[in-house]
C-alpha cells in the first residue's frame, strides 16, 4: 500500500470551501461554511489516501518577500470577505483539536512551506528510506495549481472538486501538462511568459498561454529561449523547424521588450524550498488526537454527517491490534 503525508494549503482549501459551500450557520446562527467545507475535503482526503502523515500550512498576514521584490503583487487581490474573517479561527482551532501541525511563518506564503515540507520529505525518502519501496508519497492538498510546479515521483497535488458533482482530481507529472500544457519543472516559466491575473505576476506583454506553451514546447526552458532571442540575428545559429514557427517577428519583439519583466515574473512564481522550517514525522501522525474532543467540536458546529469521516485515533489502533 502507498504511504502518504498530506500537506494542507490551508487558506487555498478556505477560499475554495468558502465560495463553494451554501451558507452554513450553527443553531446560534454562526455562519461555518468554510469550516464545513474546509473539513469536509481535509476528512475526505484522509479517508480516500489513509496517510500516515499529515500538516497545515497558511499564509502569514504580513507582506512576503515578493512584495518587497514587485509592488504590485497579488495588489488586485479583493479583502477577506468580513464573514469568512471569524472562520479562520475556528478551523484552526478544528485543526489543533486534529492535533494536526501548523506551519505559519513570517515573511513566506504556504506555497512556500509546502514546497519546503515536500523537499524534505524527497531528502527523507533519499537519506531515511533508500532502500524503501514505495517511497513515502507527499500530496499537497490544495485549492489552486500554484503547487503544480513542485510535482516529481514522490510529490502529487489533490484538487477537491470546485462544486457538488465535480470529481476531486489528482495530478502527476502527465496530469499537470494534460491540464496546463507544460510539464512541472515548465511552469514557472509558463507563468513568467504569461503571467498570473490571480497573483498580478506580469510576464511578457502580450504573450499569453497558447504562445508561451508553444515557445516553452520548442526551447523547453525561458533561458534557452531568451538565449536563442539573443543570439537570433546571427546567421550561423540553427533553429529546429518548430522553434522557426514560433519566433516570428512579433513575438520576438515582445519578447524583447519583455525581457526584465519575465526574469521578474520568473523569480515571484517560484516556490521557495529552503524556508527555515523543519519536518518532524513523528509530530505529523494522523492517528496521534484525541478523537472524543474532536467529535465533541463537530457535533458543536451540528456537522454531524462529518463524524463518520474522522481517522483511528491511536487507542482505537491499539485496541484493533489488540482484537485481530
């Protein structure tokens, strides 16, 4: 059976919940719909993979370094709707009664600590388990393909479906360029050719995604694009017949006049991998809660159909080890 660590994007899953939810509210008439529908898909997903492992991750509300880096970033990003505000509380609060770890930091986005999270987990599976197969498989759930760009052979990314009758989605590496049209490793560059509205990254002017899947397909990398836009006045230089096709005279320009801005765009779509955190398994087991006290919140929020979908606890395991 594949093993599992699951990383959760939490304000991503929060904002898909939120818009994707009715109006829930307790009897008090205290609106908890993301909190329903935040775990809701963080249940479903521990029933459907059985991981052993799992965290949460949220964005932290000061400024990151990409607003540092670009002024402009993510600046068309509406407020947080006043009656999602209060639910952020409670689904961590539904989280710490998980006994699920948080990983919150100052100046990174979750993008940022999950990408980190899934880099560590690579090196244990290198260092830890070399010889272990299958390897421990990281899947990032989450709410937006951001994370698309860290899937390899040990990390997957989980799209819960955005309404009811809209199947959940897993994405490998074949997944991820069925969906965008570029490989992992290719997405950053996607987004630097193209931009990203959702997160006001720029890219080139005038280049959108079916030209940039194009240039990306026949120079595989922004670099070796830009190396051949440098160097494409000279005669001696040869093009394969696609790169000939997709460098006309109009694209090139724009990619010249691009050039500062897609390097920019580049540096803000890319995850960081080496935030100063740590991951600690042992503090990530699933079954490691105490599942009265959770069951007791949720009846709180009257989320009764949510019940069934709770995880073994560890005395629940050790009395079933016990019995068979």
């Amino acid at each position: 059976m594949q093993p599992y660590f699951l990383v959760i994007d939490g304000h991503a899953l929060i904002y898909r919940a939120y818009h994707a939810f009715p109006n829930l509210t307790t009897r008090e008439g205290v609106l908890v719909n993301a909190v329903y529908g935040f775990t809701r898909h963080v249940l479903t997903a521990i029933r459907q993979y059985k991981p052993q492992y799992l965290a949460v991750t949220f964005d932290h509300p000061k400024p990151t370094f990409r607003h540092v880096d670009f002024k402009g970033y993510k600046s068309n990003r509406s407020a947080m709707p006043d009656d999602l505000i209060p639910q952020i509380e409670i689904i961590k609060q539904m989280v710490q009664t998980l006994n699920f770890p948080i990983f919150e930091l100052e100046g990174y986005e979750a993008d940022d600590l999950i990408g980190t999270l899934t880099a560590q987990l690579s090196a244990y599976n290198t260092q830890a388990r070399p010889d272990c197969e299958p390897k421990l498989m990281g899947l990032v759930v989450t709410g937006d393909r951001d994370s698309f760009q860290l899937v390899d052979e040990t990390t997957h990314v989980w799209l819960p479906g955005r309404a009811k009758g809209q199947s959940d989605m897993e994405y490998d590496r074949d997944d991820v360029f069925e969906r965008m049209g570029a490989y992992p490793e290719q997405i950053v560059d996607l987004k630097a050719l193209m931009g990203d509205a959702s997160d006001t990254i720029p890219g080139v002017a005038g280049i959108g995604e079916k030209t940039a899947t194009k240039l990306l397909a026949a120079f595989e990398t922004l670099k070796k694009l830009y190396q051949a836009v440098d160097l494409i006045d000279n005669e001696d230089l040869s093009f394969t017949s696609a790169q000939k096709e997709v460098l006309k005279e109009k694209v090139v320009a724009k990619l010249r006049a691009g050039k500062e801005s897609a390097f920019m765009s580049q540096r803000l779509a890319t995850i960081d991998r080496s935030v100063p955190i740590a991951l600690d398994l042992e503090a990530c087991k699933v079954s490691a809660y105490d599942k009265q006290a959770a069951q007791a919140l949720i009846s709180s929020m009257d989320f009764k159909s949510l019940l069934s979908l709770l995880p073994a606890d560890e005395f629940e395991l050790e009395l079933q080890e016990a019995l068979f």
